[in-house]
C-alpha cells in the first residue's frame, strides 16, 4: 500500500464533499485573505463572483484535507488487512493551481484525485514521481478547482 | 493605483513577515492538513523534514494574508493622498507552486513580491493581466516558498 509499484495512471479516487458555509468562508477569510468579497455577502453579490466567495486557498486546503483523509483511511483498511503500509514522501510542488470557477456560500465541492503519471527518480534510487490531478466539482457538476500535485512515493524493495 | 498602467515589470514589494510558532503550525494542520510532521515535534524530527514542519498550504496560506494586507495597506496610503484605487480583478489562477525547503517551528519567513509579466487582455477589453512571482525566504536567506500569481487588473480609461 503506498509504494509505487501500488498506483497505476489513470486511477481515480473520490475523496468526499465539502459544504462551504457562509461561516467556514469567513472564518478562513478572516485569518487568511481578508479581501471584501471573501468577508461579506452584499460586497461579494458587487465583486464579479457574484457572491460571497471562498478564498482560493481555502479551496486548496480543504482539498488537502480530503486527501489526508482518504490515505488515512486507506492506510487503515490496508493495516486491518494485515498489509505494509509505506510512507509516502515529501511534495516538492505542485503546478497548474486552477480556480475556474468561484466557490461561493452554499456551495457542495466534490473532490477526486487521479494518478496523471508515474517515473522513477534518477536521482533519488528508491524513490518513484507521482503526479496526480486533485479536482473539484460543484454540486451542478462544474469544475471548480484542478490542481497537479507532485510527491515521491517509495518503491518496493526487490525480494 | 493598483491599474494596469501603474505596474512596472520587476517592481519588487517586501511584504512583511510571519514567524511559523510551533501552534500556529498544529492549529493549521490540525485543520487542513493533519499529517503527523505538521502535528507533532517527534514524528517531524523523525521525517524527511527534520523537525516539525508548516503544511505548504500553510505557508502559501500566509504568503496570500500578507498580499491583501500589503495591498489594503497602498490602497489606504493611495486614498489618503486623493488618489483614484481600482479593484484587483479576479485570480484565474497560480502556477509554479513550489515548496523548496521546508518551515519549521520557529521559522520566520519574509515574503515578497514581485512583478514578472504584463500583459493586455485579448478576450477582456479594458483589462490587463499581470503574473507576479511571490516567494518566502527564511531568516537564514533560503528561499523556502515560490509561486507565480496571475490576476486581472483594470486599465485606465483614457481621457
């Protein structure tokens, strides 16, 4: 479970919804991105959102959230099946950061993550390149929010 | 100020910085992002970042909060001198996320920003669109976060 040789291109994951409330969008706002139209209903209707509107970093960090809890729970079913469970790596970036769409109060955002591509690392023998595209959709079925996400995951050792 | 006539290529703002407390650091990742090196000091030393690290989310979480106060804070300085504020247009999105080193409690990091394209809008009349390279650099001078933010900013009509 979680070593590279475990993933294959193409698969997908469904990581759960996020209902982002009037509050949660203001609570994050105020510590984060105190902009008007993230802060307050009737500046958000003015903004060209249309209303009020989550930040984009709050979109990313509730997509993280589904993430870390989907290999959680992934790496409990595999531990309960009495499987090795490997310990993926760090990320070294990520790249194509897309709001498409605004996410505004009300609004349910479905998360999915699908394995994009998969090499080894030259110079880190050991060591495999996930990258994987973590997206958002709203609950009339529009993408919201894309983002490719890197991270290093371990190979298997040989027997 | 803050129309597209006023960026120059280049134009560096520092904006400020944010020192990563060990609670900042848990209360973020407790949130967003709870994998066990952004919650606890002895699983972070035990990682590959050496101690307890700051989710990236975190750190480009806080990169964005020092952006809206750098602006709020020229757009107050603007208007206290009569001068004529435009509203920020929309982020179609970020490239170039880049997690270069890690954050650890303790960290203060600086950010900055800095101008590194300009272009007018082809579909968006009376629109330009600049792409700015925001990066965090730590207290020993590594650069530790980088991202190029892309935004609408208005044009100035012309007399």
């Amino acid at each position: 479970m979680f070593f590279f040789e475990d993933f294959a291109v193409g698969r997908r994951r469904e990581l759960g919804s996020f209902t982002f409330t009037a509050e949660a969008i203001k609570t994050f706002a105020a510590k984060f991105d105190p902009q008007r139209f993230h802060l307050d209903e009737e500046e958000g209707r003015k903004s060209l959102f249309g209303g009020l509107a989550a930040s984009g970093w709050h979109v990313g960090s509730v997509c993280m959230k589904l993430l870390v809890a989907d290999s959680q729970r992934q790496a409990r079913e595999a531990l309960a099946r009495g499987e090795e469970v490997a310990t993926l790596g760090p990320s070294p970036g990520f790249r194509e950061l897309r709001w498409i769409r605004p996410v505004l109060a009300g609004d349910i955002i479905s998360f999915a993550s699908e394995v994009a591509s998969l090499r080894t690392s030259e110079s880190r023998p050991g060591w495999g390149i996930l990258e994987a595209r973590n997206s958002g959709t709203n609950q009339r079925g529009e993408a919201v929010f894309s983002i490719v996400a890197t991270a290093f995951v371990p190979r298997r050792k040989s027997a």
